[in-house]
C-alpha cells in the first residue's frame, strides 16, 4: 500500500458526480508525480443497495488499514422508509466512530469573489479565514445517563448528561494548537466555565496544554454565547476556535453561513494517529447528497475539491499542493465560472464537470 493511498467513498445523490471531480484532479497530480493512489467502495445507500448494510465490515476494515478517507455525501428519499439503524446515515456515523474521529474541522473562508454571496457586510466577512475544532465525540450527545423517563401522573422527565474528561479535552486542545501552528498562532477556546463545570475543567485543561506544550501560540478563552456574539461582529479577529460538542455543533454552522453557500464549505475529521504517525481521518464537503439535483451535473464541486486539499495538506503534508488546488478555486471564481447554487449576476453558468475541468485548467 502506497504512503499517499485514499480510499474513495462517493456515496449517494451527488456524491459521485462532485467525487469524479477530485479523481479529474488526483489523475492531473498524478501527471505530475504525486503519486496518489485511489482505492474505492461504497458507503450509505450504494452499500445497502450492494450488500444490505450501510457501512460493510470489509470497507470498515479498508478504511482502518489505509486510513485517509475522502467521502462525497450519503443518504436519499429511496432509502428514507429504512428502519432508523440501517439508514445511509448510520454508515457514515458507524466511520466515524470506528475510527475514533474526535476532531472535526470546519474551515470559513470567503472568497473575494464570493463576498457578495455572504449576509454580513462586505467589511465584515472580507479577508475572513478561520478554522472551528470541534470535539466531536464526547460530550452531551454521547453523556450517560440520558433519556425520558415518568415521574408521575402526565409528568416526565428528561436528562441529557454534559460530560468531559481531561484526556478528551486535552487531546482537542493539542489538535486545535497544531493546526495553529501551520496558521497565524492564535487560538481561542470556548466554553461556559461562568455556569458549567465542564466548562471550568475545560478551562483549565486548555490552559495547561498551552503553558505545557504550546507557548509559542497565542491563546485567549472566551465564553461560548459570547463568541457567538464576536462571529457575526467581527469574525476576521479569529484564528482556530476550539470548543466542545454541542457549542461546535452551534458555532460551526454559524461560521459556515459567514462565507454563503453550502456548496463551498470543506471539512476533516481526525483521530489519533495510527502506527505510522498519521492520523486517522474523513474529509467530506458539509453538505449532502442533495437528491433535488442529483444525477443532473448541476452540483458544486468546490466543497468536495477543498476538502480533498485540505487532505493533502493535513493527511500528507503536501502543503505547497493544497494551497495550488486552493488558489486554481479562487482563480475559477475570480473569472466568473459559477454553478447554479453560487449563480449571481453577469458570471458565466457551468455544470459539475465544467467547474472541475477550470479547477484543473487553473492549477497550471
Ligand atoms: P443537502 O445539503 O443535501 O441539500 C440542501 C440544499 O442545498 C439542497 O437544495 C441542495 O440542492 C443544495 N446543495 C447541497 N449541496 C450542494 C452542492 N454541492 N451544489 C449545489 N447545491 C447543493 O441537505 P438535505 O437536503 O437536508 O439532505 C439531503 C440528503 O443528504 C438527506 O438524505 C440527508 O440525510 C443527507 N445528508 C448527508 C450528509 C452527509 O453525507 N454528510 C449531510 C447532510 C445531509
């Protein structure tokens, strides 16, 4: 097995069409000797419809071995009337946790071309590049005990469980000041350390790491309703922000939203890294398999193509290429190519094939 080897699952909806794009521009890398080697297989509905279950223990066990993942999007009205357990869905969560994703990166980044698509001002959201870290796996989602449960006569009762330990928060806080370092060194770590206790242990096991391993990299705490407050007021203050489950869940699609289209937004999830010093990790766009436009070369790419970058520069360490994919993105938008969902205008409509061969075009 290659050093740079992928595995390739597309998924349902458009996840094939926008993941073709990635193999048009794997297959140029190539060309020029990267060395990219693409193993592929099914998740979500393409693996009920192939083998009965969304996420089959083979491709579990591939995606164990290799270990980098790139995912286009799973799920579909065809499958919607499947019991809870065995919907596409459940393949991509049963990935996640199987492979102890517990970090997951959401970039927002504006384009200059794209300013105009955001809500905010141009001012505001202008020069915008922020990236949020948010513990993914521990938390209020996964606290026990949890449930509903009677207490009386008409009456229930019920019970979410926010709940952290050090090693999880001190394992977010270490990716949070590593990514920092190849960014602008700043990080700011949210929390409710006013009214939680987690947030107190967060606090202080954030504060720990920093003086302990990290000195070289700023960092500021803040209290998570007011960043909330700061990401639409000044959003270009930001660096990395590190937070736990449930404010990620919140801040992540507010920050999403700063930059406009749901077509644009890449993201990653990492573990730890395995026996050869690589973490594990699934790069997929935010968005999904939208079955409204699916199979029509309508779709954006874009997310799917900055996701794969962010790939490059994250599972690999090719840097000097992820910025070049990166820069061929803006230089297509700068001159006007647009799919339908970031149409505006006086630009020039493409299909999904189109955006990927300009993207191709762009890189050289
Ligand atoms: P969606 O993100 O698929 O679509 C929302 C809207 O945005 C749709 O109008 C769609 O056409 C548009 N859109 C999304 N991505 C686009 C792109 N790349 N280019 C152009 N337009 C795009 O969300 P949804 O409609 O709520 O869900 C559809 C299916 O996707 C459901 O089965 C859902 O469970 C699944 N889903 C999967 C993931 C994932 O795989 N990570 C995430 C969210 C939703």
């Amino acid at each position: 097995m290659s050093e740079r080897t992928i595995l390739f699952l597309p998924g349902d909806g458009i996840g094939p069409e926008i993941m073709a794009e990635v193999r048009r521009l794997i297959e140029h890398l190539n060309r020029r000797g990267l060395g990219l080697l693409v193993v592929e297989d099914v998740v979500g509905g393409a693996a009920i419809d192939r083998h009965g279950v969304p996420l089959h223990p083979d491709t579990l066990e591939k995606a164990r071995r290799i270990g980098t993942v790139m995912l286009g999007a799973v799920g579909g009205p065809k499958w919607d009337s499947l019991p809870f357990e065995r919907k596409p869905e459940r393949g991509l969560l049963a990935l996640r946790k199987e492979l102890g994703l517990y970090a997951n990166l959401r970039p927002a980044f504006t384009f200059p071309a794209l300013v105009e698509a955001s809500t905010l001002k141009r001012e505001v959201v202008e020069g915008l590049d922020l990236v949020i870290v948010r513990e993914l796996t521990g938390g209020v989602y996964f606290g026990e005990p949890r449930g509903i449960e009677e207490i009386g006569p008409g009456e229930k009762r019920a019970v979410d469980t926010q709940l952290y330990t050090s090693s999880e928060i001190r394992r977010i806080a270490r990716v949070a000041f590593e990514l920092a370092r190849t960014r602008r060194r700043r990080v700011t770590s949210a929390e409710k350390a006013n009214v939680m206790y987690t947030g107190v242990l967060w606090r202080q096991v954030v504060q720990e790491v920093h003086e302990r391993e990290f000195p070289d990299v700023a960092l500021e705490h803040m209290y998570a309703d007011a960043l909330a407050m700061q990401l639409v007021r000044e959003p270009r203050r930001f660096d990395v922000i590190v937070t736990d489950n449930l404010f990620g869940d919140l801040l992540s699609d507010e920050a999403a939203m700063l930059t406009g289209s749901l077509g644009m937004l890449p993201s990653a999830s990492l573990g730890d890294a395995d026996q050869n010093g690589r973490r594990r990790a699934l790069y997929e766009p935010v968005h999904g398999s939208a079955p409204d436009i699916a199979g029509r070369n309508l779709a954006n790419p874009l997310a799917c193509i900055l996701s794969f970058a962010m790939l490059l520069r994250l599972s690999f360490g090719l840097e000097e290429e992820a910025r070049r994919v990166e820069r061929a993105v803006a230089r297509v938008l700068d001159a006007g190519y647009r799919t339908a969902d970031i149409h505006s205008p006086g630009t020039q409509s493409v299909s999904t094939r189109e955006m990927g061969e300009k993207v191709v075009e762009a890189l050289d």
